[in-house]
C-alpha cells in the first residue's frame, strides 16, 4: 500500500488525482481540509508517519520537504528497509525523490507520480547524475516491446552512446498506457517519462516537425520535442531516426 498524505486543499487536489491512478493507494487528509468520503482525516503528521513507516510500501506526501524531513527522521534505519518517500509541492510542480531513492524505489515512485499529475521528477541520486542521454520515442499504437527495443538499439549504436548511460525514455503523454512502450522501457532497465501534450505544443525549441504526428495525433512532433523537454539544459545529438515504424532522437543534458 502507497500512504499519499496531505495537510491542504490544495495537496488534497493532488492526492486524489493520484489516488484515481495509483491502485490500492490510501489518501490521508488533515482533517482541517477536511478529508472527503473514502479518504483517512489525521490530526498529528508524527504520530501518522509512526503508524505507516514500518508497514506501507512508499509514502508521498504533499506539502513541504521540511515537514517530511522532520516526521520521517526518528524513524529512518536503513535505505534497503525504508519505505521509499518521496515530497509533492501542493501546486503539483515536482516530484522529489527523498529517501530510497535507487535501492529503496523512490525514484521510480517519482516518476509514477510525475507522470500521472505532469510534476518534474527530481532525482538527486548520484550514479543517476552522471546518466546524461535522455532517448524521446514516437511510434504508431500496438508496437511492440521487442520492436522499440530494436529501435531504441539501432540509434544508440548510431550515435555511440550505450544504454547505461541512458537517463530517461520519454514520449508524449497519449502513449502513458502503450503497453508496448512501458514493458520496453521495463526491460531496458530505463525509466519512462510522459510528458504532456500541452507542453509540446507549446514548445519553441528547434525541432523537425512531424505531419504525420501532426494529423494523428494534433502534435507537431513527439521523439524530438520529448527528448528535449524530459531533462534540463538539453540539446539534440541524433534527430528522428525511423526504424521499423518507431522514431527515437536523442537529446543531451548539458550539465554543470
């Protein structure tokens, strides 16, 4: 069971966009909200983050870092028995990968929860760091696993970049339930951001536009604009390249 916890009207927004999403996740509400019907009011953060650490699979909450830090703290042991945590602002902006991070899952839980509510995943995990290519696919509905895999292959040798070095997979938010795509991005060991339609139609990088993208799905490019736009300081390496039906282009993030 995922805990999602929040003090606010505007966290509690959040929290139920993600319980709609996140399947036996359980929604706790300050009861100054106030919690609605199905949702767990709670008085003290300490005494709730007591109860659930020793037996909740991951915890989200909603609302300040500072706030986590200081609930969770007296009862952190070990990144390999910790429940992983990760921290939502209530606007819904980021998702911040706080403790358990690689071993313990948070990251992943980042992502979840950046994909489902459009949030930023924050990773701050070091060997996660040091992963600078970010790899944007588009492709046609029903494609295959094996298929993107071989695709997502063919430019990466093309550009002489390995897979170890691969961040993030991204694509456009209409793809978040292509079975084909998360079980690729599953067995390449690669997490997958979607990112929303809104934000690349509203982006004013330098891309190829895609007629067909654009006629099928009211996008002027998906494997471009998402490559871009899943990583900061980024720039293409590979544009579209087109195997088999799959587009995928490479971006770079530049960093510090």
């Amino acid at each position: 069971m995922t805990a999602l916890i929040t003090f606010s009207e505007a966290g509690a927004s959040v929290g139920r966009m993600l319980a709609d999403e996140m399947p036996g996740a359980v929604l706790y509400i300050h009861e100054s909200a106030p919690p609605r019907a199905g949702e767990i009011p709670f008085q003290r953060i300490a005494l709730l983050i007591k109860e659930l650490f020793p037996t909740t699979d991951g915890i989200v909450l909603i609302g300040p870092c500072g706030v986590a830090i200081r609930a969770i703290a007296p009862h952190i042991h070990s990144k390999h028995t910790d429940p992983p945590v990760v921290v939502v602002d209530a606007g819904g902006r980021y998702a911040v990968s706080l403790i358990g991070g690689h071993e313990g899952g948070a990251n992943n839980l980042a992502f979840t929860v950046g994909n489902i509510i459009g949030a930023e995943p924050v990773i701050t995990t070091t060997t996660e760091a040091v992963k600078v290519y970010i790899i944007g696919i588009g492709c046609r509905k029903g494609v295959n696993a094996d298929t993107i895999i071989e695709a997502v292959n063919f430019s990466l040798q093309k550009a002489g970049v390995q897979l170890k070095q691969v961040r993030v997979l991204s694509t456009a938010d209409i793809k978040k339930h292509e079975k084909g795509l998360i079980e690729a991005a599953y067995l390449l060991g690669t997490p997958i951001r979607f990112i929303p339609s809104d934000e690349i139609r509203a982006c004013t990088r330098n891309f190829s536009m895609s007629c067909i993208a654009q006629k099928q799905v009211n996008l002027p490019a998906v494997a471009e604009p998402a490559a871009l736009l899943a990583g900061r300081r980024t720039s293409l390496i590979q544009g579209k390249t087109v195997h088999r039906g799959v587009t995928v282009a490479i971006a770079r993030e530049n960093c510090i």
